[in-house]
C-alpha cells in the first residue's frame, strides 16, 4: 500500500515514527486489514533472508494464549486509565518500536554484507598478490638464468678465442 524508500543509513525515531503513523492511520481508516513490515535480518552475525513481521492487528501469539486471557477474572483488575485508552497508548508505541528495530536490524544486515563482501575482496586480492609474486620470481628467475647461460657461453667463447690464438702462435 505504502513504500518508505529510506535508505540504511542513519535508522531513528523520526523515520520509524513517521512510518509507524502512517501505517496506523490506514489501519484505523479501515484502508488496509494488515500490516506488515518486510526487512532484512541478521542473525548471528550472518545476514538472512528478508523476513515479513505482521504489525497490525496485534494479537496473540496463540490461541491458547488468548483463551486464558479471556478467561482470567478481569473483575479483579481495576485499569486506570480504561484497557481502551490503555491499549489506544501502547499499541503505537509498541508499532514505532518494531519498525525501529528493523530499521536498525537493516542496517546492521547491510554493514555486514559489507564486511563480508570487503573481507571476500581482500582474500581474492592477497590471492592474486600470492600468484602475481610467484610469476613474477618465476620470470625473474628465468632471466637470471637466461643472463647467466649468455655469461658462460661468452666466457668460453673467449676462452675458445685465447686458445686458438696461443694454438696460431
């Protein structure tokens, strides 16, 4: 329904509260039944795939859960102010947080792409470095032993000349 192009950098507040009010108004206007938000992870210091986080409506994580909240005396409990006006508070509050999180979530998953990417090319680089350096001793070496086998062929070139001179003479 929405796109918030934000790029990694920099998450706070002011963006997740700005996406955060704006996909609760749809929601309340009965625009849209639900929200998700739809990001990129990062676990254990690895990134995974993106990951989609239902936001709204919040409800129970299982069914479970919320029977035996349903069951609970709520006569008991004495809400000031009202589970309404309670709830109209701290359901905001708990959306912003989310969206903060995985705006923060993103850029940690983006700065370790980063690092594994720049650490992938200084392996490929010392790599070749490793490789370019042994051609390199190969080429020299085989010069060194080309200059020398000319040296050798010069002297007994030379010597072949002396000799045959003191032969002549």
């Amino acid at each position: 329904e929405e796109t918030f192009k934000y790029t990694a950098q920099n998450p706070s507040l002011h963006r997740a509260r700005i996406i955060s009010e704006t996909v609760i108004d749809e929601f309340l206007k009965g625009e849209v039944d639900e929200v998700y938000i739809i990001y990129t992870g990062i676990e254990g210091g690895t990134v995974k795939e993106s990951e989609a986080v239902m936001l709204l409506p919040r409800g129970y994580d299982t069914e479970d859960e919320a029977e035996r909240i349903a069951h609970q005396s709520v006569e008991k409990l004495k809400l000031v102010p009202g589970p309404d006006e309670v709830i109209n508070n701290i359901v905001p509050d708990i959306v912003m947080g989310y969206v903060y999180a995985t705006l923060v979530e993103a850029y940690c998953a983006e700065q370790s792409a980063r690092m594994t990417a720049m650490e992938a090319a200084n392996d490929n680089a010392e790599a070749m470095i490793h490789d370019l350096s042994i051609q390199y001793n190969r080429v020299r070496q085989a010069l060194i032993t080309q200059e020398i086998t000319e040296v050798i062929a010069g002297a007994k070139a030379q010597k072949k000349k002396k000799a045959k001179r003191v032969q002549e003479a």
